[in-house]
C-alpha cells in the first residue's frame, strides 16, 4: 500500500517475528478482555503457558504437551487450568494490527503454532458447570410492556396517499402464503448462547442430525456446522450413521448434568 507521498502505510519490521494463535473459549475471553479494560497502566499476566516434553523422545511430536495455567484472578468456577492442543496442518497466516489514531497498518508476525484451548483434567467438570449456568440464564426471557399513550389508534392509521392503494373489496384480497422456513433469513445467535444450546439439546438426546439441529435452533446451517465441527464428531457409519454426538471432553460434562 502507498500514500500520496510515496511512504509506505503498513509497517513490516515485525513481520517475521513468530507468534501463536490460540482459540479460547468464551468465557476465557470475555475474563482477559475485562482484565484489559481494568488495568489503565500496567498490565499483569493473565496466564503462563507450560512446555512438557519427553527427554526419550525429543523428535516425537506427539510427546510435546502445552498446558495454560491462569493467574487466578478469574471468576470462582472458572477452569485454572486448560490444555493446548496443537494443530499440524494450518494455512499460513498473518497477523496485522491498525491504530486508533491515524489508521497505521502493521504487521506484528507470522503465526508458527495454532492451537485449541480446552479445559484440562479435572477442571472440565467446573466448565461444565459454568455452560450450564450459561444455559439457564439464555432461557430467561426479560419482556418489556410499552403503554401507548394515543388509545384511538390515529399512530395505526393509513399515511395519506395510501388509501388508494389499499383495496376494500374482498375478491380484490389475495390469501397470504405461509412464508416458507426455508425462505426466511435466520439470523445468527451470539456463539456463546448458541454453544449453550446445543449443549442442552445433546442432554436431551445423545445424537442428531443437522437437519433436526436446524429445526431446533433455527440457525444457519453453515453456522451451525462450525460449532458441530468444534464440539461434535460426525459418525459416518454404524447405528449413528449421519448424526452428529459430543465429543468425550464434553460427554462427560453432559452426563454429569443429567445425573443431577
């Protein structure tokens, strides 16, 4: 990119630096973000990341391990401790930032690791709890009343220049078509509120399929695939051929729900 100038808009002196990506869950997130809105000076460490590796077999990928530990500032169940797995293939990617004043574009690295943030051990059992506190209060429905003032309903009436268009004569009335589920647009829910969801439909029922989880979320489908794709494995054949159940770190979660 140039300026009118001819100086460069986006700055590359960081461009080979290597750094990670890291996908965390929900409440991870919204914890570290109210941490930074917090701290108007200083900024402490939100968590440490510890490296595990076997001495016997140093070239083995599958014997490197990382873990998170968090500060332990966070709420009181919240997991402390979480386990990040590795990814092995990723397309490459970088990572820019853009400055409040000014609009600078710069580049602060390249990612070399990508990983998955879950719960690690015997801290899945504290997560499961939250999703399910998370669960109740998104079944909460707060509805609000307005009392309209005018009672003779002149704010309902036609606007001038509309009466024309409006036919009195019942043969001119046309019978309205049901509107189709498939030609409405669904909109999408908040990934957090959605996650809780599915959850509460696979305490239900251990398998669905796409299809009935559409129906009872009312989600985009292609939506929805991105949560299953984090959450589920797909069986592609046996007794479950084609549905979609919890994977083990969540089943686990799942059936302890039940058993209360």
């Amino acid at each position: 990119m140039e300026e009118e100038n001819g100086s460069s808009n986006l700055e590359t002196s960081k461009a080979e630096r290597s750094v990670w990506l890291m996908k965390c869950p929900v409440v991870v997130a919204k914890s570290w973000k109210q941490n930074h809105n917090n701290q108007h000076h200083s900024q402490p460490p939100l968590a440490k990341v510890v490296f595990s590796l076997d001495p016997l077999q140093p070239d083995d990928p599958s014997a490197l391990q990382f873990t998170m530990e968090m500060s332990g500032s966070e709420g009181v169940n919240m997991p402390k401790s979480y386990a990040l797995n590795m990814f092995k293939d990723f397309v490459p990617m970088g990572v820019f930032s853009e400055a409040n004043q000014g609009g600078k574009v710069a580049m602060e690295g390249k990612v070399e690791h990508k990983f998955d943030m879950k719960p690690h051990g015997e801290d899945i059992e504290e997560y499961g709890k939250l999703c399910r506190e998370r669960t109740n209060k998104s079944m909460i429905k707060n509805r609000q009343i307005q009392v309209i003032d005018n009672d003779r309903g002149v704010l309902m009436r036609p606007m001038p220049g509309m009466v024309g268009l409006i036919s009195s004569n019942s043969k001119d009335k046309k019978r309205t078509q049901p509107v189709k589920q498939t030609d409405t647009k669904r909109t999408r829910r908040d990934r957090g509120e959605l996650e809780d969801i599915m959850f509460k439909l696979f305490e239900r029922q251990p398998n669905w399929a796409l299809k009935q989880l559409v129906q009872e979320t009312d989600q985009p489908a292609q939506f929805l695939k991105e949560i299953l794709n984090e959450l589920c494995v797909y069986n592609k054949r046996g007794a479950n051929q084609g549905t979609y159940e919890l994977k083990p770190e969540y089943k686990k979660s799942v059936d302890d729900t039940g058993a209360e």
